[in-house]
C-alpha cells in the first residue's frame, strides 16, 4: 500500500492531488511527493524489508505507488561489491562498488521506471514515452513491453548504437530528434501538454524520481545498515544524486539506521560539467551549456534538478568534480581491469572521479566509500573499441607459438 499524502511544491509548499502533474502553477517549482512518515514508521522495520523480494520493491512502503501491482521486471537489489583491488590502487581500504549496471535493461534507469510505468498504470494511461540520453529510452521500452503500454521514447540522433537498437528490441517506436538532449526534452514538454501519454521524466517526474531512492536503500541494507562516509554519484540532471541522499536521509529520520553522515559527491565530465561549475562558482544556479562529452549519457546541458543537486552538495559537505574528457575511458578500463566490472561512460566519470577525490585527500584511508556504477558498458562499446587487438593466428599450435613469442612470450 502507498503512503502518499499528495504532490508538494518544493518552493512555495502548495499542495497538489495526486496527479500526472510536475509544475507549480503558481512559482514553476518542481512538485515532489510527500508521504504519511508516521504511517510509514507503524509498518517499516529492518525485518519488514528483509522478508521482502529481493528486488526494489522490498521498498514498497517507501515509492509513492501500490507496490502489489508494480511494473516489475526484477529491478534491483545489485551487488555491493568490496572494491579491493580497485581500493589498493586508490589507496582505499573501504571502497565498495554499487553495479547498478546489472539491472534487467542494464542501467540504474529501471529504478525510476519501474515506479514511473506503475503510476501511470494506475492513472490509466496507455502510452509510456520519455526524452531520453539513452539509458532511459532502454528502461521505459522494456517496463512499457512488460505493461503492455504503447511506447514513443525521444532521443538525440547522435545516440550509440548499443543504446538504439537496445530500445527497439522491446518495440517502442522511437523518435531520433536532429539535437541536444535539451533540445529534446524542450520538445517532449509541449509534446506532454498535448498528447495524454506519460512521460516519465515530465508529467511523472515527481513519481519517477522518487525510484532513485532505492539507491540510497539498498546501499545502507547491503552495508549492514549503516551509510557510508562518502558515496561517489555520477550527475546529468542531478536527479540522482539528490535522491540517494533523500533515500538515506528518510532511512536515518526513520531509526532504520543512525544518523546519516555521507558526504555525497557529484561527478561530470568537462565537456558537460554545468553543475560542477555551479559549484565552483559558489553559486546555487546552474548556468546552461551546450555539451561536448564522450559520455553522451550524462550530456544534459541544462540540468532540471541542478539547484537541488547543489543544495544536497552544500548540505552534505560533498564536493563536485569534472574529470577531463581522456580520463573517462582511463576510468572505465581501471574498473573492468581491478574489478571485473565493465561499466559505460558514465561509470568511466565516476571511477575518474572517485581517484581525483582519492588523490586530493578528499577521502580517509578507512573511510566508507561507494562509487555508483550506473550503467552498462555493453551497450557503448564503439568507445572502447580501440581495445579489440586479438593476435590473429591459424588454428595450430605454431602459429600460436610464432605470435605468442612475438608479442613477448611468457613475460608479456
Ligand atoms: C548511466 C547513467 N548514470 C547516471 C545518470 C544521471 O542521472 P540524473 O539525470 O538523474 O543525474 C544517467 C542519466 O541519464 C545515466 O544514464
Ligand atoms: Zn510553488
């Protein structure tokens, strides 16, 4: 059963009925759900959540829908991996590793679907659509085919292949728009006032966002209940980021773990870094930009919840980082080398990201970390390619040993 009270302006605090609905009328604030806490406390323990599935949906009493008709594809619930090698590196003896990039459409994207998809079941929508960077339209495909919706996803034209073709699979009609993701998502906003579909980063965003919580959930469950000191989140509209640290914060006033500390750092890349600017400037707004970055899915130039993600940073002592362009793929090739984990390009930013903090000092030897792997490397594998250099041979032992020896033998 959901908790929701109703939609809340989160800048003048009018209230809203529950409702596809994502804008004050009154100041253009973002609208964001609000929930009965102490009818959540009467029902919530460490033990309620235990017995749960082993997906997201052991946080039913958290997500603003009726978990008992989720839209679920087993989202969920990834592996907390003990970062040792890659931690040996960085000089860190408590790095963990969140892959989220495990999920049924490979990419933390599921999470805010999932939740998205069964709101607007139950507003008796039938067709899902989305502006997406790329794992969006991936996620919205695959939980519209699971509902039995109709599906439009909208994506930038320049999208890597992997990502396209990882979306129509499921049978969404997709539409390549000659733009920028902003370009897009201006786009889908009047398409949204038109047309009765649900969008889910749009019309359903108040619902939508709230999916990013389980980030914070399972993290703090999977740690023994507990947050971590620092927790390494890669940002395109700062969505995320602002809602792993609700997701700890809720857990913490609910008594389910102690007071959360986390420092939560926020990472772009330079070619698409208007929050980390923000937040060098000292300032709370974000100053759009056109992007230019190898990580196309984080290219949002004009990011929806930059003032939040920066409120968050201030809140929590984090700090926020670019990392160059040529240390994206530095990234990516470090986590798949140490760790077993190949991650896109975002998870390339937060690796690059994490071992900027490691070396400014940023983070203590002992000090609890998680770095947020978010997305798939799979699907984005024409920036890697440089990589797939096989000795080519005959199929017999000397011509093995002939190419063997003259790439170095046994000491190679
Ligand atoms: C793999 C991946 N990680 C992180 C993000 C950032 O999410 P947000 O827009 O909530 O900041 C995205 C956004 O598309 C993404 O695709
Ligand atoms: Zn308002």
């Amino acid at each position: 059963m959901s908790h929701v009270t109703g939609l809340r302006c989160r800048e003048c605090g009018r209230e809203y009925p529950i409702e596809p609905l994502n804008v004050c009328d009154f100041c253009f604030g973002p609208l964001e759900v609000s929930y009965d806490y102490d009818a959540i406390a009467h029902v919530i323990s460490r033990e309620s959540i235990a017995k749960g599935p082993l997906t997201m949906w052991r946080y039913e009493d958290l997500l603003p829908v009726d978990g008992a008709n989720a839209v679920d594809i087993a989202t969920g619930f990834t592996p907390l991996i003990k970062a040792k090698n890659l931690g040996r590196v960085l000089g860190l003896d408590n790095l963990y590793i969140k892959n989220d990039s495990v999920n049924p459409s490979y990419s933390f994207k599921d999470r805010v679907v999932s939740v998205a998809a069964t709101k607007a079941l139950e507003f008796g929508f039938d067709t899902l659509a989305c502006a997406s960077t790329g794992n969006l339209a991936g996620a919205v495909a695959a939980h519209g085919a699971k509902a039995g919706m109709k599906v439009f996803v909208f994506i930038p034209a320049d999208l890597e292949e992997g990502k396209i073709i990882g979306t129509a699979i499921y049978g969404a009609k997709l539409v390549a728009a000659k733009g920028s993701y902003d370009d897009v998502n201006r786009l889908c906003s009047e398409l949204a006032d038109t047309y009765r579909w649900a969008f889910v980063n749009i019309n359903m965003r108040p619902y939508y966002s709230e999916g990013s919580k389980t980030l914070g959930y399972e993290v703090a469950e999977q740690l023994g209940w507990r947050a971590p000191d620092h927790a390494i989140v890669p940002a395109a509209s700062g969505s995320l980021f602002t809602k792993i640290w609700k997701g700890l914060k809720e857990l913490s006033d609910l008594g389910l773990i102690g007071q959360a500390h986390t420092k939560m750092h926020l990472i772009q890349a330079q070619g698409c870094s208007p929050i980390v600017e923000a937040y060098r400037q000292n300032s709370l707004h974000v100053r759009p930009i056109k992007p230019n970055t190898i990580a196309k899915s984080l290219a949002i130039g004009n990011p929806a919840d930059g003032f939040y993600a920066l409120k968050t940073l201030k809140a929590t002592g984090g700090r926020a980082e670019a990392v160059p362009e040529e240390e994206v793929i530095e990234g990516i090739k470090l986590l798949a080398e140490t760790e077993g984990v190949f991650t896109e390009a975002a998870g390339g930013v937060t690796v690059a990201g994490l071992r900027q903090l490691a070396n400014l000092g940023v983070i203590e030897k002992n000090e609890v970390t998680v770095a947020y792997i978010t997305g798939n490397g799979l699907k984005t594998q024409e920036i890697v390619r440089h990589v797939a250099n096989p000795l080519i041979i005959e199929p017999n032992m000397e011509s093995f040993e002939a190419a063997f020896m003259a790439a170095g033998g046994p000491r190679s």
